[in-house]
C-alpha cells in the first residue's frame, strides 16, 4: 500500500485496488480513518474513523485539506478518474 505522505506519526495511504470515490486511509496512533477527498476542488469529508479523538480528526482533516491537490493527483495516478 503506498504511503502517499506522513504527517504526526501519521500515514496517509491510498491503496492501488481500492475504489471509487477518490479517498484516502489515515493510519496510525492506534486508529484509523478515511476521507473522501471530493476531488479536485474539496473539502474533504470524513467517512469513518476509529480509534482518534475529535481533535486529531480535526487536525487530519486539516492537514488533508492542505495536501488536497498532492492526493487527487496521487488517486490520478493510482486509478485514473476519480
């Protein structure tokens, strides 16, 4: 699974058989979650989660905001469309 950046101890992955829509999985820290990205313009939108307290998604989410392009580009080159 390719790890398309890291962030807080944190891995933003972006798996080479998901699916659509565009998301990516962040792991680490004991949880997990998934972000649909609403490519290309955002924001994106928080899908499940377990394991983080509120204020680390808020954080992720930030931080996912501000790599927006880099990740629909990096599901561009995974999958095509997104």
């Amino acid at each position: 699974m390719p790890t398309v950046f890291r962030f807080n101890g944190l891995r933003v992955v972006i798996y080479p058989n998901d699916h659509r829509p565009a998301h990516v999985h962040v792991k680490g820290a004991g949880g997990e979650a998934v972000f649909i990205l609403h490519c290309p313009g955002g924001p994106p939108e928080l899908r499940e989660s377990y394991g983080f307290k509120l204020s680390e998604l808020n954080t992720i989410e930030t931080t996912i905001s501000g790599q927006l392009a880099v990740l629909c580009a990096e599901w561009s080159n995974h999958h095509g469309n997104y």
